[in-house]
C-alpha cells in the first residue's frame, strides 16, 4: 500500500511551532541572513521529510516527544535554555551515548534544517552564493 505524503500539517501534529523555534535555534539570524523560521523552512521540510519512509517513522514516532521536552525547557528556560539542551541532545549523538529518542531526532531535525536552510536562496546568500547561472535561450550569448 502507498503512504500517504507528508504535509506541513503533519509537522503541526506534532508541535511545528516547536520545531520551528529549534530550527531557528539550529540556524539563527546573523547578520543580514535569516533564521530557519524566515525561511520556510518547516515547508521545506516536510517536503524533505516526505521522500523517506524511514525520516517520516521517526519524525512520527520520536516527535511528540521531542516537541514535549523542548517546550518543557522553553516554559522554563526560554530560547537560551534550548540552545544548553540541543547541545547536549547533539553531544549525546555525537558520543554515541544510549541514544534518547529526543537526541536522536533532534541530530535528525538538525541535518533536515541545514540541508533545507542551504538548498534555498536565502542559504546561498548566507553562504556568499549568488546563485546557479542562468540558464536559458540568453545564457550563450557571446560564446561560440
């Protein structure tokens, strides 16, 4: 049988405003570059999220509990308080700690976000890209 896609609004089941917050946490604005949230990002993501089986089971599954313990810690802590656990949840991953259903799916989220954040415009100006070149009945001009 044929799964269904994957929708922005699967990402509101569970809790997009949260993982719009950690996006932003995992790329904030600097300077004249966007955060993740001014971006779209969450869009972008679900269409990434959509493509893989195995991405979408574990947004499912592992996100509820992402979402519950990231708004836990903004209740009490705020953006700064997000910032000390995502570190820690990417510590864990990046230890190969017994990996914590919130850990991994944060390292997941942050691989989702800068792959969306960096395929857009707004990532290539960030990064100093002014874009792919034109291609089209113009682009030979001059040559041949």
């Amino acid at each position: 049988s044929r799964e269904e896609p994957f929708t922005p609004d699967d990402l509101v089941t569970i809790d997009a405003r949260m993982h719009e917050i950690l996006a932003d946490v995992i790329v904030p604005r600097e300077g004249a570059s966007p955060a993740a949230s001014e971006n779209d990002v969450l869009t972008g993501l679900a269409s990434w999220i959509a493509v893989s089986a195995t991405r979408r089971r574990l947004y499912q599954t592992d996100g509820p509990s992402l979402a519950a313990a990231a708004r836990a810690v903004h209740a009490q802590d705020g953006v700064a308080g997000l910032e000390r656990v995502c570190q820690a949840w990417y510590r864990e991953w990046r230890d190969a700690a017994a990996l914590s259903a919130e850990a991994r799916l944060f390292e997941q989220l942050r691989r989702d976000v800068l792959r969306v954040y960096y395929a857009s415009p707004a990532g290539w100006a960030a990064l100093g890209f002014e874009g792919p070149a034109h291609v089209g009945p113009h682009a030979l001009q001059g040559h041949g």
